[in-house]
C-alpha cells in the first residue's frame, strides 16, 4: 500500500455538473472518490435557496408551515446543501424483480454551512429530513443478483463512503474511467448503465455495499428479513475510531453477533492498522518521511473508508485489512455524568446510579452505585389510528393528521431484562398505553398495563416512589437500541405506509402491499378484541409477483371463471342484480371513498341474506359466508355497527323483519335509517363523554348491505340506498351450483386481491395520486354519462319523470359501477376482450348499464313518493278510514256534494245513518268549494294524516315544508297558479266569511291513484331482456 497526500481518483467538481451537483456538494463528491456515474445513478443534486418552494412541491414536503420545508429553508438560508437520497435495500431489489425503476425512501442533507446542534454544541454536517426512516440502503444501481447473492457485503456509514467504497470496487476489476463519467445521462439512464457495469464484474469478487445513516441505525430493519446472509461474508467498515469509541465498539460487536447468528461469515476492516512499512519509516527517518510526502495514519485517527480510498489505499487494500475479530473493548466514559444520574447498565441488566462518597483520606469520589436488578428500555410506541382522507388521496403518510385532528390511542411496550439466580438471563415486556410512561412502576397496574408474571414475581418488583421515579428515568434514557415507532391502523383499506409512494390494502389478517418492505410496515390493527370476526375477512393467497406473466396468467383463469359464474351462469333471473353483486363485491378495492348502501328486499326465502352472501365472497380466504353466516345482524346496537362501518371494507345489517312490537319496530326502522344517511352523507354521529369531553367518532367507510322483508318505511331513507327486489322466482335453476362455487373456489377473494394489486402496480408506474386522477376519477366521468342517460330517461311505464332531481340517484349509480372498473383495469392488463365488451357503454345490455337501470328503478319510484304526494296519500287514506272529513263550504250542516252520489260524498268522510241520513266521519279538516276545489285546513290536515301515517309523514315532518311542496310539485288546483308570497294557503269564502286553506283538486282525494306527470313514452334495450 502506497500512501500520498494527493488524491488517488481523477475526478473534479465540474464533472459532476451534467447532474445538477455543484458548488460545496460536488467538492465533497470529488474529495470522496465518488465516480460521477454513481452520483447520477443516485440522484444526488444541489439545492440553494430560491430552489426550496419548488423543491418542496416537488418532494410534498408539505406548505412553509411544516417541519419538513421549514428545515430544508433553514439548512440553505446561508448556503448551498447537497441532497442525498437513501433507497431502502430491499426496496431497490423488489423494483429490480419488476423491471422498475428504483424509489428513494429517504432524504438527508449535506448543508454547505452546517447548523450547530443546540443539545450539543457540534455541528451537524448531515441533516435527516425530520419524520423520515432511517434505512440500510445501496446504490440504485445495484443489481438484484448482488443483493441475493453475492459472495461478500460490505457495510458502512453514510450513502457516500458507499459510494466511494463502490466506485473503488468498479476500477479495481477494470472498469475505465471513462466509463464512470456522466455524459448527460439522466438518473433511470445512469442507474441502468451502473448496473451493467456492476454484472460484468464477475461473480466471485462482486462486494454488495450497504449504507447506515448511523451506527446504531441497523436494528429492526426489514432487510434483514429479505436479505439471505447465510453462508456470505460479511465485511464491516466502520470509522477508525472504533477501536476507541465504545458506542462505535459497541454497536459494531452486537451487530457482529446478529449476523454471525444468521450465519454469516463476519470480519472488521480495520482502518486503524498501520502498515508495518509506514511504521519503519517513520521510525528511520521520520524527517525523510515528510520530505517525501509520507501521510501515515497514526493509530486511533478516526478514518472513513472513502478518506482511506482517497487518500491511503486502494480496493484491493480494503479486502486485505480484514481481521477475525473486534478490537478490545475501549473504555466507557461516563466522569462527565452529573452526581445523581441514574443509567442501565452496559449489559442492560440492572440500574446504576452515579454517587458521590468519601475515601478514607476524606477525599470525595464519584462511582457507579447499582441501584435495581431490573434494567431495560423503552422498544416500541405503537400509534392506533385510522387514515386520513388525505394520506388515502397522496399515499404520503402523515399528511392531513394535523389538519383533520385524528383519533388516536398510544401503545407502549417496555422491554425489561435481569439475571435470575443461575445468571441466566430473563426477559419481559410490558404492554399498555404510553401515559404509563408518567407514572412510576408501582401505579402502572392501575392503569391496566399487561404485566408479565415472571416480572411480577421478581423480588424488587414493582419499584415504588422516588426510586421508582429515577428507575423509569434511566429505561427512558437508554438508547442502546433504538425505539421503534409505528402506526396500527384502526380501519380496513387502503392505509399509506411510511417511507413509501404506494398504499398499501388491509382485510383481516391480510396485507396486500407493492413490496415485501411495505407489507412489513404495516400492521393491521382490527383483531378479534376489537372486532370479534375481524379475521374471516382475510383474502387468499396470490402467489405470483404482480404485472408477471404467471400472474396475468392467474387474472386470466379468475376473470374467465369470474363471467361464467355470475353472467353466463348467472343464480339471478334479473341481471342488473348480478352486475350490482359483482361492483358491490369489488367497490371497496377502488381506492376512493364509497357511499353506496344495497338494499336487499324480498320475501323469506327469496334469495336476500344468499345473495349477500355472494357479495361476500369477494371477502373471504376460504368458506366463510353464508345465507345463515353474515358479519351483523339488523339487533347489533347502533354503536357496535358505527364502529363496524368505521373499521372494515364492508358490513351487513341482515335481517329487518316485521314485528309484533310497535316500539322495537320502531326503533330498528330508526336505527337503520340514521345509519343509511350517515354511510350515503359520509357522517358520524357525535357523542359526549364523562366531563363533556367528545367520545371517538366512527366515520363510515364500509360498503353497508342491509336486508329487509320490506322497504323501509321513510322516504328519505329509501331515496339513498340501491333497492335489491329479490321476490320467489329471483333465484334460477343455477343457485345450487353457485353454493358450491362459493364455497370451495377462491376466485372471488383472489379477484379482489388481484384488483388491488393493479391499482398499486399502476401507481408504482404512475404516482399515487396520478392513479387516482387519470384512472379512477376518469372512469367516474365516463359513468356519470352512463347513468345520467338511462336515470333520466324513462319511468317504468315509459313516461318522462317530471319534478325530481336525479343528482342523488346518478351519483348513487356511478358510486357502484366504480365496483366494475376492478374487473375493468385487470381486463386491460390481461388482454380479457369479453369482459371489455361487458363494460363497454356502446354495447347493448353492458354491465354498466344494466346497474344504471336498477338504481333508475329506485328513482322511479321515489319520484312518485314525494314530500306533497306523500301529504295528499295520508290525508286521502285519512278520509277513507273514517277518521276525518270534508265540509260543504256554503252550508256546513249538509253533505259537500247535495245532489250527487253516496259514493262521492263517502270519499269526502261522510257515511249513512240507520235512517240513510249523510252524516260526517272524524274531525273536519276542510271544505269543498264548487264542484272540483277541496279548501284544506292546514294545521288539522297535518297533524291528523301525520299522527294516523308516520310511515308517511315521518316524526321531524313539517306542515309548511310539505304543503310547499304540493305547490312546488304542481298538485295544487290549477286555478291557482301563483302563491300568496311565500304561504301554502289561499283566500276564500266560507259562509260569507274570508278563510284560509290550501287548494286542492277534488281528483286526488277521490282517486285511488295519484296523478301521474305528462311524458312522451321512451323504449330501452337490453340484450337481456
């Protein structure tokens, strides 16, 4: 080895320049040995001042309010600051196996005019972007075959003795360097060429680089998981104060044993050593030594890998200076601790604290006094939370929780260790939630912590009181091993993932992420505590690698048997029901919210809680629903199925049957309705809790399946669901067959899987939110033509519908046929030309279609129970039930018609005595003016026809709102077609004096039916019918 003070690379800033890096970054570049080709494949850039907003934008750091943009305009305030990016190992391995280019998962700084850290005084020369992973990363560059096998890794600190230690590596096995220069190329280019570069190097001396942030930055990472050690060797380089550090020592020596432990081959690079000729030389003639130019490093100096490829020795040099084992362990320093402090000790078995006493002579010592037999630290503070609507829109996580004032709950696991008799170690954890941390450990009971039994029986548990105090302050303050922070998510869905650009999808048990590293991040927080059955809504496995051929080929199979099934052999003599089971079953992988509630009704035995159980289908690994197995129930208590909404993909209210008990009819009439409006509105009910603080709020989420032998009995709540009419013939001949299917074939829940699996696919490509926006939003767009077309059309006797808007219902339609866009995306991936014909608008009989026509059923009726005709159906039935009459307005003691027939006079209430003498019925509640004009007395007609006919005029109806709406829906007398202002009644003479009543036409009191609006009849095809 030849030692020089000359740099041993060729390059200069300027030649980092064609990418973007200059000034102070490009100078450490050039220092460190960096080729300029690495340094393109890594993306680093150069960022000043009056770059940060639109740097900032570009990265969604968030507004000049967030920590992330206010750092990033602090460290550039004075000076340019080099950007580094950390791609996760595994992450870049899992873009590789797709084909992909890899994505940073973290962003550090290099400031040009570093901050000095308040805490400690010492400037800091990197920055890590606050609130981002920590992650043991490689170049992206870097080939899967490496990551999976090559023979040796090497392990460092910081991205940029990587990349120095990888660009030695390139010249060392004969890669010219005109070759390691960037000639424009942009980063995907770079990382295409450096990872050529890096195959043909040959197997046997290939030396996979892997980066920390820090030291003590390698635990509890997902590369581990992924990455096989068995058998590789394994090389450290960390700086050349290792043998002096005791935190470097330390962190090297545990790492050392958990590699070894997975069957690695570990060896130290040490960069302490000096070289045998350098110490002769210095001996001889250490004058002669410096004359020459001589640079020899004296023992202890703390040496980087890319100051010693720089500046002391080559590649090949590194793989000589390898040794069998650490260097002793190198003194603790803990003099400068204050008397008083207390610490876990170094084996994290016990606590000590710092004392102060007297030597014999009276001089006055400070030593390490141990104070409890129990030591520890604090391993994980796990948040319990349901996303933002925002985190589900960006898949950036984080964002909007400040914004939208998020529920959550804080666990805390406290991991305890001593020695029992034997020496042996003992280890516990205690659970429970993180205000623990306040209280010392003697309380911690009381506030239902979970508390081993073997740390309950220690001898010194629980330590109480001040000493209690001071222990807990010493587990706080051990950071030996880092605390590991993370998110339970408190809903099924679509949740974001830290660190990553792509949500990832909770059902059950199940996870469905864009890579492994993903799916390892998240933690599914629904489980049998808090949902009892939570687990029956885990999805199959899909083996094969999303966008694979073995997986289109999968997609294919399923998508085949998919339309077999449920259209070819469809169990429904009604195919808008099988379109409606098939969207219903996959609107919930759509990642945009869903307001859709399905309305099942029929007769018992029709086919209701069956056909729900098909919707479930697309909701289980295994058999798992059925008619008679569904997740709820119509007397699950109102909160239970709030939280239910709140916490799973879909849910079912089963079951609304009519009962002999008003009262409890009543209430599940109500209790139903609320919870439609509040799943069709996307609202929760809000709920004061002990000292009038606000209880947790369950925001629906869940595709909400309700099943009844009638519709219900309020018009409004009928208005926002989509009406399943399943009568005795809605089940065919193929019903049987489908149990079957249902309950021993996967491919309904492996379609759902799938589908997810294309939407994080496409946004791996695409970007998150460009998903969203091009795909998913498009096709709603294309839908609401659809639906806008057929809902507006016609009514069931082919007449045009008058006086109602159809916006609600649309969006209703569209909200469903977002279920069909799954099967569409897969079939464009797969090539699936039928089911591309079967969503397709311009074919006769389409899918999208035949949903349109179902939720035009619905609007159908609801357009002919409005508000006003409502009123008018009351007060009609009022009148034929004996209970209220109309008066003649010329003489009230006669019959409203004197010379016409019984019949007429019956339908104004009034009935023949024993002597054939007309006698009114009831109370009065209005008069009958000429031959064609009932005058009606408002507050009479109301509150009788209300009392009489709740399922009508439901409680919270007003008389002014709904006698308005008989002028706004045209069904006052057309002799009056203007109102006095703003009031319902009208002027007239009663018996020569002036009254007030409401006009209507005699025709709707005396009629069976209600009159319809005018409209030129319309004709829809379907190839179905």
């Amino acid at each position: 080895m030849t030692n020089s003070s000359t740099p041993r690379t060729p390059w200069i800033s300027a030649d980092y320049a064609p990418s973007g890096i200059k000034f102070t970054g490009a100078q450490k570049l050039a220092d460190s040995g960096v080729a300029p080709l690495v340094a393109a494949a890594r993306g680093y850039e150069t960022l000043e001042s009056e770059q940060v907003k639109d740097f900032a934008k570009q990265h969604r750091l968030g507004n000049a309010n967030s920590k992330q943009y206010n750092q990033v305009a602090t460290v550039t305030q004075y000076a340019d600051a080099l950007v580094l990016l950390w791609y996760s190992a595994d992450q870049v391995a899992e873009a590789h196996r797709r084909s992909q280019p890899p994505i940073f998962t973290s962003m550090q700084l290099r400031p040009g005019s570093p901050r000095r850290n308040p805490a400690t005084g010492k400037l800091m020369k990197y920055e890590n972007l606050k609130d981002q992973p920590s992650v043991i990363d490689v170049n992206p560059g870097t080939p899967l075959e490496w990551y999976s096998s090559s023979p040796k890794l090497l392990i460092t600190e910081g991205v940029i003795k990587g990349d120095a230690a990888l660009t030695a590596q390139l010249r060392a096995n004969g890669i010219p360097e005109e070759e390691l220069q960037n000639n424009g190329l942009t980063r995907v280019e770079a990382i295409d060429k450096l990872g050529k570069l890096m195959m043909s190097i040959p197997e046997e001396k290939r030396v996979t680089i892997l980066s920390f942030v820090g030291v003590a930055n390698w635990k509890n990472n997902e590369v581990w998981i992924s990455m096989p050690l068995r058998g590789r060797q394994l090389l450290l380089a960390f700086d050349g104060d290792i043998a002096t550090n005791y935190n470097v020592w330390k962190q090297a020596n545990d790492l050392w044993g958990y590699t070894q432990g997975k069957g690695a081959i570990v060896n130290l690079v040490d960069l302490d050593i000096v070289d045998f000729d350098d110490k002769v030389a210095n001996l001889i003639d250490e004058e002669n030594a410096k004359s020459t130019g001589a640079n020899t490093p004296v023992k202890a100096e703390k040496v980087g890998i890319d100051d010693f490829l720089v500046r002391h020795g080559d590649w090949d040099d590194i793989l000589a200076r390898l040794t069998m084992q650490l260097p002793p362990q190198p003194a603790i320093k803990r003099d400068d601790e204050p008397v008083g402090t207390w610490r876990v000790a170094e084996d994290g078995n016990s606590v000590a604290a710092y004392v102060e006493k007297e030597d014999p002579f009276g001089n006055k010592i400070a030593q390490w006094v141990t104070q409890g037999n129990i030591g520890g630290y604090i391993a994980a503070l796990e948040t319990h939370r349901a996303p933002t609507e925002r985190e589900v829109e960006t898949a950036v996580f984080g964002e909007g929780v400040q914004e939208q004032d998020v529920p959550s709950s804080s666990i805390v696991r406290i991991h305890l260790q001593w020695l029992n008799e034997d020496g042996d170690e003992m280890t516990a954890d205690v659970t429970g939630p993180s205000t623990i941390l306040a209280d010392p450990p003697s309380e911690w009971h009381k506030r239902k912590a979970d508390i081993p039994n073997s740390l309950l029986i220690h001898p010194e548990w629980p330590y109480t009181g001040q000493t209690g105090s001071s222990w807990l302050k010493a587990i706080k303050a051990n950071r030996d091993t880092p605390l590991r922070e993370h998110v339970s998510w408190s809903a099924m869905g679509y949740v974001p993932v830290e660190g990553s650009k792509v949500c990832a999808f909770i059902s059950g048990k199940t996870v469905i992420a864009a890579s492994e590293s993903d799916r390892l991040k998240t933690i599914p927080g629904v489980n049998e505590v808090v949902l009892p059955g939570s687990a029956k809504f885990s999805l199959p496995v899909v083996d094969p690698e999303p966008g694979t051929d073995e997986w289109k080929e999968l997609v294919r199979t399923d998508l085949n048997t998919l339309r077999d099934r449920f259209i070819t052999k469809g169990a429904w003599t009604n195919k808008q029901i099988a379109a409606a089971v098939i969207a219903g079953g996959l609107r919930p992988t759509v990642p945009v919210p869903n307001t859709t509630v399905l309305y099942a009704v029929g007769a018992p035995g029709g086919g209701k809680s069956w056909t729900v159980s098909m919707i479930l289908a697309f909701w289980q690994a295994r058999k798992t629903w059925s008619n008679k197995m569904l997740p709820g129930s119509m007397k699950d208590t109102g909160t239970s199925v709030e939280q239910a909404l709140a916490q799973t993909n879909i849910w079912v209210m089963d079951d609304l049957a009519p009962s002999a008990d008003k009262r409890q009819s009543e209430m599940e009439q109500s209790k139903l309705g609320d919870i439609v409006r509040s799943v069709h509105n996307k609202t929760a009910k809000r709920r004061s809790g002990t000292e009038l603080k606000a209880r947790e709020v369950f925001e629906p989420k869940a595709l909400l399946i309700a099943t009844a032998e009638n519709e219900h009995t309020v018009n409004s709540v009928r208005d926002r669901t989509v009406i399943l009419n399943l009568d005795k013939d809605a089940l065919n001949e193929h019903a049987t067959d489908m149990v079957e299917f249902r309950d021993h074939d996967a491919t309904p829940g492996r379609i759902t899987v799938e589908a997810v699996q294309a939407y994080q696919t496409l946004a791996v490509h695409n970007g998150w939110a460009n998903t969203l926006e091009h795909i998913v939003r498009g096709a709603a767009a294309r839908y609401e033509e659809v639906a806008r077309k057929v809902i507006t059309a016609v009514t069931s006797d082919g007449r045009k519908i008058e006086g109602k808007a159809p916006d609600r219902h649309i969006g209703m339609a569209v909200d469903l046929m977002l279920g069909l866009l799954s099967i569409e995306v897969l079939a464009e991936m797969v090539g699936d030309k039928e089911w591309l014909k079967l969503l397709d608008p311009k074919k006769k009989g389409n899918l999208l279609e035949l949903i349109a026509q179902l939720v035009s059923g619905s609007f159908q009726s609801q357009a002919e129970v409005t508000p006003g005709r409502s009123l008018m159906e009351a007060i009609r039935l009022l009148i034929a039930s004996g209970r209220a009459h109309i008066l003649n307005a010329n003489d009230p003691g006669i019959p409203p018609y004197p010379n016409g027939t019984p019949f007429m006079n019956n339908q104004m209430g009034w009935r023949a005595d024993s002597q054939d003498k007309l006698r009114p019925l009831g109370t009065s509640i209005g008069w009958l003016v000429g031959d064609d004009m009932v005058m009606l007395n408002a507050t009479n007609a109301f509150e009788m026809a209300q009392r009489a006919y709740p399922h009508l005029l439901p409680s919270g109806t007003m008389a002014s709102v709904s006698f308005n709406s008989v002028w706004n829906e045209g069904l006052s007398h057309p002799r009056y077609t203007d109102r006095d202002g703003n009031r319902a009644t009208k002027v007239f003479r009663n018996g020569g004096k002036s009254q007030r009543g409401v006009p209507i036409h005699v025709d709707l009191l005396l009629n069976d039916e209600l009159p319809e609006p005018e409209a030129k009849p319309v004709e829809v095809e379907s190839e179905f019918d």
